[in-house]
C-alpha cells in the first residue's frame, strides 16, 4: 500500500482514522473536520487505503528546511501491519524531494508512541518535550 494524496472523498475515512488521536484538551484540532479539509485543500494529507477505505492518514507541511509531520494515525484494525512504517519512509521521500534537510515530528506522550519513533530512526530534538494546552508533547527529528 502507498500513500496518495489525499481528496474531498477521503475527508470522513481522515476523520474516522484521526479519532484515534483525538485528547480532550481545549483546541484540539487533529480530528476535527475544518482542519482536516483545509489540510487536504492545500495539498497536505496523504492516505493509505484498504480496499478504497483510508486506513493510515498523514498530514505533512512543509517548514524552513525542514518538513513537519502535523497528525499521523492508522486505523486500529490496521496497526502492527508495516503502514505507519511506509508513511513515514514515504514522508522522508516527500522531504528529499522538497530540499528539506530534515523531517520532525510531535507526539503527544499521551499516545505513548516514543519508542515507535525512536525506533524508526528519529532522534529527540531541541527542546525535547513541550506543553500544548497542558498536555506535555515530545518533538523528534532525523536527517533526510
């Protein structure tokens, strides 16, 4: 499965997978249907399907040198099958081809995925954790 940018047709397939993400914390913007179509108007979302239903959705926007992962979620029926693997390997590609000299992305620690991305190639940055409304983030990076 490769990713493929995202359409209008894929909106509730993003929400439906990003609900995974969702922390009830005021702002939280990463489920809610605005910010996910405006993601997708500028070009910004990419879906995994199955059978044409988005199992796996990223949202990268570009930085100063640098490409950001906003949201990443894989449906849970599809967990543990190599899909957040093929986003991310598919977000250092997208980064290259930009000219970015590096690919970061934020987690809450509530989704405790730190070892995930640590284990595939990401390295803490500067400054390593953070607060969102509360909430504490870790932020990684790895050289494309």
């Amino acid at each position: 499965m490769t990713p493929v940018k995202a359409t209008e047709q894929d909106l509730s397939g993003i929400m439906e997978v990003n609900k995974g993400l969702h922390l009830d914390i005021p702002n939280f913007k990463w489920d809610q249907k605005d910010w996910i179509e405006d993601q997708v108007k500028k070009g910004n979302f990419y879906v995994v399907k199955d059978n044409d239903k988005v199992c796996g959705a990223m949202c990268v926007t570009p930085q100063e040198n640098a490409m950001l992962i906003e949201s990443m979620a894989v449906h849970q029926e599809h967990q543990s099958q190599g899909i957040g693997k093929t986003m991310l390997d598919f977000a250092r590609q997208l980064a290259r081809q930009q000219k970015c000299q590096k690919l970061m992305v934020i987690s809450f620690s509530a989704h405790g995925l730190e070892l995930y991305y640590k284990s595939m190639g990401f390295q803490p940055d500067e400054p390593y954790t953070e607060k969102y409304e509360g909430e504490e983030l870790y932020r990684f990076v790895t050289l494309v």
